[in-house]
C-alpha cells in the first residue's frame, strides 16, 4: 500500500475511531496511520473530543444507590495508580515503569477490553495535544441534581422502581386528558403489580388542596398516594389490582381515605 | 417536582467535575463520593442507552467509576474537561460489553420495551447541563438525514461501520463518508477546537 492510499484509507477511518465504531483490525489500521503520519492526529483529537460531546444530550439516568455503597466499599482495595513523576506529558499506562513491582501490580486498573485501554492510551498519551472540548465546561454541580436523595416521591428509590417497570417486558403505557387541563401518562407492569403515574400541565392546586392517586375496582376505590405539583411523576403505593382502573381526584391537603370529589382522570389498565 | 426548592439547597460555592476529580487523584474519597454524586446519572444514562440492559449496565458503571478512580492520578486537566475523559471511558467500556455476543442478545430483546416515551428515571438536568444538551441538539439538527442517522448509530447505538452499512444497506464506503461529513460537520458547529 502507498503512503497515498494509506492515508486516504486512514481518513475514512478517522471518525470511525472516535465513535469507537472500527473493528479492531481497522482500528489497528488508523492506530498504526496516526503513528505514522502525525499530521492525522489533530483530526483525531477533534474528532474525539465532538464524540464525547455527544453523550451531553442523553437523559440522565439514576443509577441504584447499592451501586455508589459497593463502589465505596470497594476503594480501600483499590489503590490508585502513581501518578506520573514526570508531570503533564504522560506516557501511556501500560508502559509506565513499575517503581514497586507488587504494587503495580495490585494498582493496575481492572483487565479491559482492547477498545477501552486503547481510549486509555489515546488520552493520556497524547502529546501535549488538548482536546479541545470547547471552552464551556460543563458545570456540574453538586447535590443538585434531582434525585440525589434515596427517599422521597422522586428519591433514587423510586427511579429505581420506575426503572424496573418501564424496563419490565409486560410494561404499557396510556396517556390521559385530565379535565381541566394537562395530561396524565400511566404506566404499569401487571406482572410486577406496579405503576406509575406522569403528570404533565396540570392545573396548580391551592396550599390546602392535593392530587390523590386511587386504584379503583369492584370492591371500590383504595388511596395510591399523593402528589402536588401538576408536573411531575410517582409511583404508585401499593400493588395495583388485577384489571383494576387508575384515578386521581382532588383532595384536602393530607388526603382522603376514599374520594371526596369526582375523578378529574380515569386510566383503564 | 420541586426543582427549585432542591437548588436553594445547592452549596454556595459548588466545585466542578474538573475540581473535584483532582482531589480524587489525591485520594479524596469524600471528593470521589461528591463526584460519584455530581456525575453518575450522566454516565449511567450513557452505559443504559448503549448496552439497554440494567445489570449489565450497573457491572459496566462500577468498572468506569473505579476506573477513575484508580487513574484519576494521571488525568490531565490541560487535554480536556473531566466530564469529556469520563464520557470517554464510559463510551468505550460500553461498547467494549455490547460487542460480546451475549450482551448483543440481551439487548436486542430488550431495545424493543425501552421507549415507552415516558421520563423513565431521568433526573432533572441542572441549568448548564441543560444548555449544553440544547446546543448538541442544535448541532445534530444541522446534519443530513443520513449523516445524522450513521452518526446515531454509530455513537447512541454502539454500531461498527459494518454493522450500520448492513443495517441501512449500503456499502461500508457509504458509511465512512457519512460518518466522516457529519463528525467534521458537528466539530464545526459545536465549535471543537484542538
């Protein structure tokens, strides 16, 4: 191959790289073109750096807390690589020599797949390039974040169970007009007896007034929970009936035992 | 959901990613609980969007988080933002799981039940988080319909060049020159520089 077609086959693959869609013998191809021809690189650092940017319009998702409590757990064992002595210009990982034989050992990071430890290379290796993600950082603030807490409507416990139903392969949805304005959207998973409700736009309450949930069959209509904000989500208290109907109704403050007032939305599950 | 009473709750002076994964490299754990806290719904909404199963998803989150951990003593500030490296790493441990067969089953079986358009367990974006997902959403609605579909699924997806040229039944020429106008199409309008 000539160094013509090389480079021409090298930049076909340049945006391939950086979206991490190459097989790793293409991959193999454009790695051994960039160490060839330098030149390629600054496109590939551009490149690399639009890619990453991409994962900022996807919705955030909670994680389960177990998840952040095992990962906690876990950092007494793990012991931090060293940092490179030498400073910004940082050699790849794999080839740092080992001051401490044992220890580089016990802190190399856990075994990865060729792809990943090949990002790994590309980011710390490279020479004295920027990334160049552009200046506006993203600003990520502490704590601030909804749904940072385990407890509560919208709490990390309840994204968890919302997860589990939408993720359920039974799971349905049905969306509502609600009188008086807005939209209700339920969904549920007969198999795991669990719903959830979606308010959107519905009408403010009064300090003294909230929405009440209700499941509603033939024995009658049993309290779901409450919510107030007319935008937002819950999931259900308590296991739905089988075939029974979802209904919200407005309520004083605190709630009812059994509703008080006609159904501004009824779901059919 | 009462966004606004949680951001009167937000600290006064609110550290950064990019802050917080250097006290990390110092061995901070209270800095890498407090990063684990300011980041991991982004990075977890990336792992499920690319491999849709949630166990899998959690076992490739635990190994992106101790990941930076046990490397955040050599991330350099100067190549780029904290959140970027992080995207990156998670991006390539994602893809990394759904090239194995088994993890491709389960995901084809599930992508079917994901989209169910209700906010699953979305969180709420905080304001300049928000902005930056509008301008990436601006940025893709100025590529081709073909471009933006190869570069969708070659990103949000985890498709190879092969793969997204037997899917849309084209040639693998087809697909690199796509990719290639849209990416360098993106880096002009977002404005990446190097």
């Amino acid at each position: 191959m000539t160094d013509a077609t090389s480079r021409e086959n090298a930049e076909g693959l340049a945006a391939g790289y950086a979206l991490d869609a190459l097989s790793d013998q293409e991959q193999a191809e454009y790695e051994r073109a960039l160490a060839e021809f330098p030149e390629l690189r600054v496109e590939a650092d551009g490149f690399a750096g639009t890619s990453a940017r991409l994962a900022e319009q996807i919705e955030p998702v909670s994680p389960p807390p177990e998840l952040k409590n095992r990962l906690m757990a876990m950092l007494d064992e793990t012991p931090q690589v060293p940092a490179q002595p030498t400073g910004r210009h940082l050699a790849p990982v794999a080839e740092l020599p080992a001051t401490d034989a044992s220890a580089a050992e016990s802190a190399e990071p856990p075994p990865v797949g060729p792809r990943e430890s090949e990002a790994r290379r590309r980011w710390f290796q490279r020479p004295g390039g920027i990334i160049g993600v552009a200046a506006a950082a993203v600003l990520l603030v502490a704590g601030v974040l909804v749904g940072a807490g385990f407890a509560g409507p919208n709490g990390w416990s309840a994204q968890r169970v919302l997860a589990s139903i939408t993720d359920a392969p039974d799971a349905q949805t049905t969306t509502t007009e609600v009188s008086g304005g807005g939209t209700v959207t339920l969904t549920w998973s007969a198999e795991k007896g669990r719903s959830a409700v979606t308010a959107k736009g519905l009408s403010t309450l009064a300090s003294d007034k909230t929405y009440e949930l209700w499941y509603i069959d033939a024995s009658g209509a049993t309290s779901a929970g409450l919510f107030s904000d007319g935008s937002s989500w819950r999931v259900l208290d308590g296991n739905l009936p089988s075939g029974a109907k979802v209904g919200i109704t407005v309520e004083p403050a605190g709630g009812s035992k059994q509703p008080t007032t006609d159904p501004i939305a009824v779901i059919t599950t | 959901m009462p966004v606004e009473e949680d951001l009167d709750q937000a600290p006064v002076a609110a550290l950064t990613a990019d802050d917080l994964l250097q006290r990390v490299a110092s061995g901070d754990r209270g800095a890498f609980s407090d990063l684990y806290d300011a980041t991991s719904s982004r990075l977890f909404g990336l792992i499920r969007r690319l491999i849709v199963d949630p166990a899998q998803s959690e076992e490739v989150m635990q190994d992106v988080y101790l990941e930076i951990w046990q490397t955040s003593t050599r991330f350099d500030q100067a190549k780029g933002s904290a959140l970027s490296w992080m995207f990156t790493l998670a991006h390539r441990r994602a893809v990394d799981r759904i090239r194995s067969a088994q993890a491709s089953r389960d995901r084809d079986m599930r992508i079917g039940v994901r989209d169910l358009g209700v906010p699953v367990d979305t969180v709420a974006e905080e304001a300049e988080v928000r902005i930056e997902h509008e301008k990436v959403h601006e940025a893709m609605s100025k590529l081709s319909d073909l471009q933006r579909e190869c570069v969708s699924l070659a990103y949000y997806s985890g498709l190879t060049h092969t793969e997204i040229a037997a899917k849309l039944s084209v040639p693998l020429g087809t697909v690199k020159t796509r990719l290639r106008d849209g990416m360098i199409r993106l880096r002009d309008v977002l404005g990446v520089t190097t």
